[in-house]
C-alpha cells in the first residue's frame, strides 16, 4: 500500500509525562488568618482561642488547606501550629502558603516517588498546558529528577515540541 498513512509519532519511540496525571484530586481551600485579626492588625489569642474552639473542624475533612494571612499583620506561629493541630486529622494536607505553594508541595511529593530509572536513555516529552493548575516548579523537578537518565527532554505535545536537553 503506497498511500499508507503513518503514524511516525506513535513510531519515534517518545515517552509522554503529562504532569496533569499526577494532579491530586480534592477541593483546595486557602485558609486566611486575616478574616480573624482584631481591626484587621492583631491577632488575639483569647478571641483567636475562642474561634479554634467553636469551629466545626469537620467542613475540612479530606481537603487540601493552606494557611496564609494577607493582611500586613504580625501573626505570631503559634497561630498557625493551632490551626494546622485542628485541621490535620480531618484535611488531607496542611500547608503554610498560598495555593500555589500547596500545589507546588503536593507535586514535589508525588514527583519525589517517581522510578527514574524507568526513563533510562528515553526520548522524554512533557507534555504542556491543561485544565489542572500544575505549578512551575513541577516542571522544573521533573525536568531536574530526568537529566541524569534521559536521552533527550522536550515539552510541549509530540508533534510540536521545544527541546530542552539532549545527552551528548
């Protein structure tokens, strides 16, 4: 069959990592401190004490959380350990930041787990853009966790992608 159609991309051997695959599924909510700060500057412990002990801690069970405050406030870090103390056992994951610094840790996590070895000497893309809010420095771990291995890192999709390393 001389008009045979072929699917050299199937055939050229790349691996696809699509980063997306790895999203922890789970609502995230970004707890601010600053919605309970005296006049919006001080943080008192007894009314801060208080609100610990009356909040129903279960509306966080299986959630991600970070804890920030964004208001320019001293917030001393007791504040926080009492915070994280309530909302560990019901969440999935605390963490001290914005969003992106929960993303940014849930990733780090899940990346550190990953069989390397599996990529030995592979022609690796990572795959670009999605609906997930994978951060930055996913990209720049799993990018720094393939150098020693792979043959070649790309990203972007398999039919247009941006070289990123080659093994010489």
């Amino acid at each position: 069959m001389e008009n045979e159609i072929i699917n050299k991309i199937s055939e050229s051997g790349l691996i696809t990592i699509d980063l997306e695959e790895y999203y922890p599924k789970g609502e995230r909510i970004l707890f601010d401190i600053k919605e309970h700060l005296f006049q919006g500057l001080v943080l008192r412990e007894k009314d801060f004490r208080e609100f610990i002990k009356n909040e129903d801690w279960n509306k966080y069970k299986d959630k991600y959380v970070a804890l920030t405050c964004s208001a320019d406030a001293i917030v001393p870090t007791w504040a926080y350990m009492l915070l994280a103390g309530k909302l560990q056992p019901m969440a999935k994951k605390v963490v001290f930041g914005d969003l992106e610094a929960l993303e940014t840790i849930l990733y780090h996590e899940i990346l550190s787990n990953i069989n390397i070895e599996n990529y030995k000497d592979a022609r690796i893309v990572i795959k670009g853009c999605g609906d997930f809010p994978v951060p930055k420095a996913a990209y720049v771990q799993i990018t720094s966790l393939l150098l020693p291995v792979a043959k070649s890192i790309m990203y972007g999709e398999p039919c247009s992608t941006v070289p990123v390393y080659k093994k010489k």
